[in-house]
C-alpha cells in the first residue's frame, strides 16, 4: 500500500527533452513536475514548478548539452533534495510502442528492455528515446521498481479486422499490423469523459489528439474500436513534421526514381513533411496561424480536410457519432483549427457554441450548443496521471 509520504514519478522522454511529474499518496495527487529540453544539442535547459506554478528549480547547461543519462543523473539528484520526505516508491515511463506481447503496465528489467529494443524500427523516433531514461534509472536507482505504459497498449484489444493489413500470413504473422498510439491520451479521455457528461458512458466518440503528433480514435463505451496511426506512428493525419498517410507507391518512386534510400525517405516523412513541409515555415500550429503567407494557409487547411476526412471513416466504424473530443496542443489551444474542424463536420449534426469555443477554459469543457446533436467537448490532455495510476496499479498487484 502507497503511505501518506509515498509518491510515484513519471517520465515522460522525447528525442530532445525529459519531462517529469511527481505524484503523492494512494489519490496520486500532483506535488511537482518540470522538465529538461535541449537534450544533445544547444544549451539545456532545466525548469522544475510545484503545484501552485511557483519556479523551484532552474539551471541552463552553457559549455555543452545534456544527453538523457546526464539529464537523469541530474533529475534524480534534484528530486532527492527535494522530497521533503517523500519516498520515491517507482517509476512510471511513457513508452510509445509495446509491439504484440505488452497490451498493458509492464515491470521493466533487462528482459523486457531487450525485448522493446528489437521494437525501435516501428518508432524509430521516439522509443530508442522512450528507453534511454529507463536505463539510467536502473544503473542509478538500482532499488527503485520501474513500469512502463504503452502508448499502444489501449489499442490492442480492437476488432481484428479494424488491425488487418491486406497483407499475405507470411508478412502478418511478423507482426505487421496496424497498432495504434496516442493510447494513454485516449485512456485518460475514455476515463473522464464519462464523469463529466454520464450520458456518453456508453456512447460512441471520437477523440482527435491534436499536437505536433496528431491522431484521432473511434471508441464505443471506452473503448478503442479503430484508430487513425497504423504499424507506425507516422500513419494517418499530417503533424507537425510527419506527413501522416501516404500512398505507398510513392516511397517505392522517391527511392526508384530519385535515388532516395531509406534514410533520406525516413528524414523526409519524419521530419521534412506535415505542416512544416507544406508551409515551408513552421511546424508550430500557432506560428501558422499568424502568418499571411498563402502557404501557411495551405497547411492548415490541409490539415482541417484530412481531419474531415478521417472522421467521417471513424464514424463509419461506429456506425454513429454522439461525441467528438479534441485535446492536445492543437486540439486544446486552437480554437481556430476547432471551429474548421467543427464546420466542416455540420453533416454529422455539429453545431459549435461560437463563444464557448473561444474561451472554454483551463478544464474540461462542453464547446458544442444545446441542440447540437453531437457533444463537442477540450479535454486538456494527462497522459502522465494516467501513467501514474498504472503505476500505482502495479505496485498494488506486487
């Protein structure tokens, strides 16, 4: 059992940056958070905040940049002098794929570890950085339990069909399948929806995560039926530098025709595309929509339509539509991109509260009028709490 002064940290590691959460107690209640950014290149930069936004640590590395051991080493020397008696009892890790054999909470040791190695090409962006924070803990905090939460986890129990790739056994059996991702997000939306509006327990919705990693999800009753990224996470919608879907014809002409490799075509889909590719600006949604280049214009709107367009195939999977959900960065701070996304759905019975939608608050929020046949509903993103209560979940089971 979690005693009083007992608290769980979460790690949340991106190719350039660590965030981290400290929870206290058996009701997981926030106490800190913070985060390391410039990791491997340029000044790193470190901010920690208690719950009230007050700064209690901050420090920029000048002669040369953090990788994610240092950065590490360094958070869990911040957070021993700064426990005030709390006891640090595990480590819960956001881990973007967990392939076919981890549909849910995983203990980490070295197994397991050797295990999601094998794993890196399906993300190859993001898990190789998912797993260098687990091994610095495990060197340096030996004692310490360590869990990790897949990102794909709440996909896997999707219908087969909504999985299938048109593919012979011979490749499937691999594991070539679509599997999902964002799942920790739509876990938390799944969760809290629900109490704030009881009428869509068993409804059908879907939620668009919306950030410079974007992706939409069909769920009936809380659960994930059919979802926008497939094998890999750059599947689905245009990001902030992904490209999203993409007739596979065109890789087979960029290497055939203009002597690409697989390098170059993986640099170009993963970081040369999305909205950064189209406007040639920026990746940021907000630096876009304060342009006036015809460009910028163009990314947004490309980005709107492929939103529109992969909803109406999520809501074809459910067979109805009785919420839509937008979180994110995007999904929570843009009301520009919502009220696009909103008028293009006007088939489907939405109708968006223009004011709530400008200003629908720090929380969850209704966005939607009072006749509108579909809820529209921000629900701010918490992939770390939900990492935490998986957590706590596992050490409970131990």
């Amino acid at each position: 059992m979690m005693a009083p002064n007992d608290c769980v940290v979460v790690i949340n590691a991106g190719s350039s940056s660590i965030k981290f959460s400290l929870y206290e107690g058996a009701d997981l209640v926030p106490a800190m958070k913070g985060k390391v950014e410039n990791l491997n290149a340029g000044r790193t930069h470190f901010v920690a905040q208690d719950t009230s936004g007050n700064r209690i640590g901050e420090r920029t590395w000048t002669d040369a940049p953090l990788d994610h051991h240092g950065a590490m080493a360094f958070l869990i020397d911040f957070a021993e002098s700064h426990l005030a008696g709390r006891r640090v009892r595990a480590v819960g890790h956001r881990i973007v794929h967990g392939g076919t054999h981890y549909s849910g909470p995983q203990q980490l040791d070295e197994a397991v570890l050797a295990e999601l190695d094998k794993l890196i090409p399906l993300a190859p962006l993001h898990l190789r950085h998912n797993l260098a924070p687990v091994r610095a803990v495990a060197e340096l905090a030996p004692h310490v339990p360590q869990v990790g939460c897949f990102d794909t986890a709440f996909h896997a129990a999707q219908p087969p069909l909504a999985q299938a790739f048109a593919l012979p056994p011979s490749i499937t059996d691999l594991g070539i399948r679509r599997y999902g991702f964002h799942g920790l997000s739509y876990e938390y939306i799944a969760s809290q929806l629900p109490e704030a509006a009881p009428h869509l327990a068993q409804a059908k919705v879907v939620a668009a995560h919306l950030g410079n990693g974007a992706s939409m999800c069909a769920m009936a009753a809380g659960r994930s039926m059919a979802s926008t990224m497939g094998f890999t996470a750059v599947d689905g919608l245009p990001m902030g530098t992904r490209c999203g879907a993409l007739d596979p014809g065109v890789v087979l002409y960029l290497m055939d025709e203009l002597g690409m490799d697989v390098a170059a075509v993986q640099k170009l889909m993963y970081s040369q595309s999305g909205l950064l590719g189209v406007s040639g600006i920026s990746a940021d949604m907000r630096t876009l929509e304060q342009s006036d280049d015809p460009r910028a214009r163009l990314a947004i709107d490309l980005f709107v339509y492929r939103i529109g367009r992969e909803l109406g195939s999520l809501v074809a999977s459910l067979g109805g539509l009785d919420a839509l959900v937008f979180s994110g960065g995007i999904g929570e701070n843009s009301a520009l991109v919502r009220a696009a996304v909103c008028r293009e759905a006007a088939w489907l019975g939405v109708a968006l509260d223009d004011a709530a939608n400008a200003a629908p608050g720090d929380g969850m929020a209704r966005i939607s009028t009072a006749d509108s046949k579909v809820d529209v509903w921000v629900v701010p993103a918490n992939e770390e709490l939900m990492i935490a209560r998986h957590t706590l979940a596992l050490l409970q089971q131990e």
